[in-house]
C-alpha cells in the first residue's frame, strides 16, 4: 500500500516539473521577441519610407552636353552681310558704267538739241546705238564667261530675247497712256532707249562679277 502511494507522488512530482519547465520556455520567448515583430509601424517612417527623392542625375547630364541649337541670329548677321556685299558691288559697277562713252556722247548731244524734233532725233539715234551694244555685248559676254557664270547668262539672255518684242510693245502702249500729241513719239523713243541701256548694263554687270573689269562699249564719239 504505501510502495503505490510513493509511486503515485513521484509521478505527480515529474507532472510538476514538466508543466513548471513548459512555462519557462514560453515567458522566455515572449520577452525575446522585438515589438517590430507585431507588424506595427510608426506613420513617420512609413511616410519617410515610401517618398522618393528627386533624381538629379538627368539634370546635371543635361547641363553638362553642349548644347546642338544654332543662334538663329548666326544666319540672318550671314544674310545681311551677304546682302550688303552685293549693294556694294552694285554701288562700284553703277560707278564705272555711267561713265561709258554712249552716255556721255548722248549728255552732250542732248544738251545742244534746241527743238522738239531736235530732241526727237538725239534719243532716237542713241536707242539704235544702245540696241546695236546688245549684240556686241553679248558676244564680249559669251567670250569672257566660263562655266556656271557662262549658263546662267546664257539662259538670261534667251528670256530677253523671248520677251523682248512683248516688253516694247508694252513700252509703248505705257506711253500712249500717259503722254499723247508731239510728246508721245520722244517717250517712246526714251523709254525705248532706257529699255536696251538697261539690257547692256545687266550684261556687263555678269562680267564685271566674273573678272573684275568692264569691257570697253564700242561706241565711238568721234564717229558719232
């Protein structure tokens, strides 16, 4: 009887330890475990977590490449100074063409015409004369261009000799339109003479621009 007594409080003894070693264990990982551990999460940081900075990377590259634009200003500065090169030009040939012969016989005969038919006389013959250096013109013009320079002329030329008719017939009903009576055959005559003078001028203007020098015009005063 008192061995099964023993053997009943050593059992319950063993239950005992057993239960008092469980709950050690489990206070101990209890007070282990971080608060982190429970998913909680302060605001600030989640708020801090989540925002992204700028990325300046792009912005520093960007400053750092040159710049592929062109200054717009580069090409018109181009354009005016081209611009003003060919006035220039233009200036210096006007220059040396007023001073040709044809014009300066013409000055002379015109100042000494007292009479209306007089007149009529001076501005007709110095038109056949101007209308003759068209032709001489373009031969000097022909000899003298090369190239590019020669076929431009070329076809400009072949325009003028194409319109040329229907630009004289215009020429004169301008005149009939704006003066009438004795005057209308001297401004026919003028307008006509003004006409071809402007033709040789344009011709000679290509070979000036090609060589730099103005051919002689073959008119010769002493000849009349």
């Amino acid at each position: 009887m008192k061995k099964i007594q023993w053997i009943a409080a050593l059992t319950a003894t063993v239950l005992l330890l057993s239960l008092l070693s469980g709950c050690s264990r489990t206070g101990q990982t209890s007070e282990s475990s971080p608060s982190s551990g429970l998913g909680v999460v302060d605001p600030d940081l989640e708020n801090s977590a989540g925002t992204e900075l700028p990325d300046n990377s792009g912005a520093e590259s960007s400053s750092n490449e040159p710049s592929s634009q062109v200054d717009p200003s580069s090409g018109s500065e181009s354009e005016e100074n081209s611009a003003l090169a060919g006035q220039i030009a233009e200036m210096k040939f006007k220059e040396v063409f007023d001073k040709n012969p044809i014009d300066q016989a013409y000055n002379t005969e015109a100042n000494a015409a007292v009479t209306n038919v007089e007149m009529i006389s001076v501005v007709t013959k110095f038109c056949d004369i101007w209308e003759a250096e068209v032709s001489i013109a373009d031969k000097k013009a022909k000899k003298a261009l090369k190239g590019d320079a020669l076929a431009a002329y070329t076809q400009s030329q072949q325009q003028w000799e194409n319109t040329k008719d229907s630009e004289i017939d215009a020429i004169r009903e301008e005149a009939q339109n704006n003066v009438g009576g004795s005057g209308l055959a001297l401004e026919v005559s003028s307008l006509t003479s003004d006409f071809y003078r402007a033709r040789v001028y344009s011709i000679y203007r290509a070979v000036y621009e090609a060589n730099g020098t103005l051919p002689q015009l073959t008119y010769n005063t002493a000849n009349g």
